[in-house]
C-alpha cells in the first residue's frame, strides 16, 4: 500500500479505502463481499448506472482489491454539511444536483427491468429487525408490510442500492453498492432526503420543505416520462420499509452502553410512529419525528 494513502476502514465490513497521490483512483480492500459488490458495479456499469468505473481488481496478501476511477472528493453530504456549517441552511443547488444524480438513476434502472422476484426481506433487513425486536413482529405490522407490497406491486423491480442517501451521492454519480438488491423503481432515491430524520438531527443539517418539493417534483417528472406515472405517490410505502433498515441491527449487545440503548429505543420509537402514520393515511410525515436530543431529554 506505499503508494496509496490510507483514507478510511470500511463501515460494516472487512477492509480499507485507500487514494492515489494524484486522487485520480481510489483502491477498496475485502474479503467476498467486496468481490460481489465489484462484479455487481461491473454489471450495472454496462447497463448506463452513475457508477464508478471498476479499472482493475484481484487479490494480494490474502485480500480482495478493486480499483475504481474517482468521482470526486466530496459528497453532497459533506457539501451539505458545510452548507450547515457557514450559514445553516443548505444551498438548493447541492439539492438540484441530488435531483438530477436520481434522475439519471432512475433512467438507467427503468431501462433495465428484472423480473419478479421477493426484495422486501433484504431491503429492509426484516430478519433481523424481528430477531432483535420480537414484539415488533405483530399481525398489525404484518399487515402493513403486505399493504407495501401489494401498492409497489405495481412498480418495475430494478437493480437497486438499497442504502442510498447524500452520503453516497456525488454529482458524478452514486458509490458504495454494497447492499445492492432488487427494489421497486424510485425506492432507492425518492426517500433520499426523509432518511435525514432517521439520523437523529446529529449531522448538522435539515432540509426544507420547499426543497423536498422541489427534488420530488423533479423526480416525478422523470418517472411519468419513463413509466408514465409519478412515483411520489409511493413515498409512503417506500419510508415505511426504511422505518425497518434503520431499526436494523441495532440493539446493543452491551449492556453498559447506554448512548446505543438509547439510540436503539429511539430507532424503536421513530418505527412506531411511522407504523402509526402509514397505517392511518398511507404516508409518513418524517419532519414529525423528533431529534435524538429530544427523544434523550424525553426518555430520561
């Protein structure tokens, strides 16, 4: 690795990123998962998705390597995030160039259709969100799931991220495919700035309402022109699955860590009020949750 500089580990798995000098390449280290992850990229690389462009791959010192073209330095979390920082606010631009990153996502899934097959399980981590929370695992939250499965029903599957958000998005395309699976078309994007209410209000920013409206209507637009329908109307559906993936994986296995108990009840609290809202209007009004300081204040 002399001549890589070490960047960052890897977040829930195995391995490193390392950049080159010159921060044209950056270099992922891993095991299987990072090999499937790769060969995965290559696929969708064919297929016209906003990714990486894959420009070498193997293995050394027992490792697996990829190699992958950069598509710049910041993400538009991290632009947003600045944003916060100087004046809080983000600037609409960082938000029109997430619309238009989705846009292009969007069309090159909607030209690539798979056939019908199970998604719900993986995207949402279900297994383990019943394993961790077996109260949660009820008639009523069974029934809901079903109501999402029968409205998406009606949506092309496509090879989706599964973990989309601001932090893998820059405004040369989409990283990280780690997760990557079947999803209805617009699962990955359309959530994209809701998800920010999951995190708890830690990371500095928020975004408007008027720039939520704003990047849907740009999505729309794109979708009704490619399937002749606005997917918005799924947004519901879509958030009420990401009320799983957040609460996935995380109860703590350490009894003395109070700040993860009391994040994971948290993450519990912000799946019961999105399993209320979604049951009572088919919609999850996510500027309703509540930051982790004032869930913390609240729960002590």
């Amino acid at each position: 690795m002399s001549d890589w500089e070490f960047v960052k580990d890897r977040t829930a798995t195995q391995g490193a990123v390392w950049r080159s000098a010159d921060g044209q390449l950056y270099k992922r280290t891993g095991g299987e998962d990072l090999r499937k992850e790769i060969e995965f990229q290559r696929l969708v690389t064919g297929l016209g998705y906003p990714v990486p462009e894959v420009v070498g791959s193997g293995t050394e010192k027992g490792s697996y390597f990829a190699v992958e073209r950069s598509l710049g330095t910041a993400s538009l979390h991290d632009e947003a995030i600045a944003d916060a920082l100087r004046d809080g606010a983000i600037r609409d631009e960082v938000i029109s160039a997430a619309a238009g990153v989705a846009s292009r996502l969007l069309r090159a899934q909607a030209g690539h259709p798979l056939p019908t097959a199970p998604w719900f399980e993986k995207a949402a981590f279900a297994a383990n969100v019943f394993e961790e929370n077996p109260d949660l695992d009820t008639l009523r939250v069974r029934e809901m799931v079903k109501r999402a499965l029968a409205r998406t029903a009606e949506l092309p599957l496509v090879h989706g991220h599964l973990d989309y958000g601001l932090p893998n998005v820059l405004v040369r395309g989409v990283i990280d495919w780690q997760h990557h699976g079947p999803v209805p078309l617009g699962y990955d994007v359309y959530p994209a700035l809701d998800i920010v209410a999951f995190k708890g209000g830690g990371k500095g920013y928020s975004v408007r309402p008027a720039q939520r409206t704003a990047y849907t209507s740009t999505l729309d637009d794109t979708t009704a022109y490619l399937i002749g329908r606005r997917v918005s109307k799924h947004l519901g559906d879509f958030l009420f699955v990401k009320c799983f993936f957040f609460l996935a994986l995380m109860r703590p296995t350490d009894p003395a860590r109070h700040d993860k108990h009391i994040k994971w009840q948290y993450r519990r609290a912000l799946f019961t009020m999105g399993l209320d809202q979604y049951e009572s209007s088919g919609t999850i009004d996510t500027d309703s949750f509540p930051t982790l300081a004032q869930f913390t204040d609240d729960y002590w």
